[in-house]
C-alpha cells in the first residue's frame, strides 16, 4: 500500500488493474462506474447513468488514449476521502454507497 493510500484505505485484499476510458486525470479516491456490458471499461461515476463499482486507488493522469488505473477488489475505505462528482445528491450518494457494498467495498463513515 503506498504512503497516500494508507490515509484512506482502512483494509485491502488485493489490487486489481482496470482500463478507464480517455479523460481528464483523476484522483486517488474517485468513485468510479462501470461502463457495464463486456467491456470491462470504468469511469468517473454518473449518477442515475453507471452503477457504482469501484474506488480509484492510485491518481491517474489525463488522456486522449485510454489508461489504466488500480481498484481494491475487497478493502475498507474511510468514507471521508470519497471523491464524489459535482452536483452528487445524498440519496445518489446512499444508493452508490450500497452499490459498492455489493462490489466488497466497504466504506467507513
């Protein structure tokens, strides 16, 4: 676990690499929807669009190409370092939260 993971992330199993589609960077903690069919494809969350499906380790940078990233596939997460998309409401909020439940992401609160 590197130094800015150990702040957040209370427990771990194991990591994971996953394809994010091409876009700005992104920050250790961002909740992340998957694109769903078999692409396997994940991106920052769009509430009422992506089921919530997992939790950026590690900052990735911007880019036109897609690029890879690292989820837990079973962790504890302090709820506090959530990165959660602009205009997110408390009730998106609850059901990503029971989402990621279902996902083996369990997040403190």
């Amino acid at each position: 676990m590197n130094p800015t993971m150990a702040a957040w992330v209370v427990g771990m199993v194991d990591i994971f690499p996953v394809t994010l589609v091409p876009g700005p960077a992104l920050t250790a903690g961002t909740v992340l929807g998957c694109l769903g069919g078999l692409s396997g494809k994940f991106r920052p969350l769009i509430p009422g669009r992506d089921v919530a499906a997992a939790v950026l380790l590690r900052d990735v940078g911007s880019s036109r190409a897609e690029r890879y990233g690292e989820i837990p596939l079973v962790a504890t997460i302090r709820g506090s370092a959530l990165l959660w998309p602009e205009g997110v409401t408390d009730e998106q909020k609850a059901k990503a939260l029971a989402e990621l439940r279902a996902s083996n992401i369990r997040v403190q609160r």
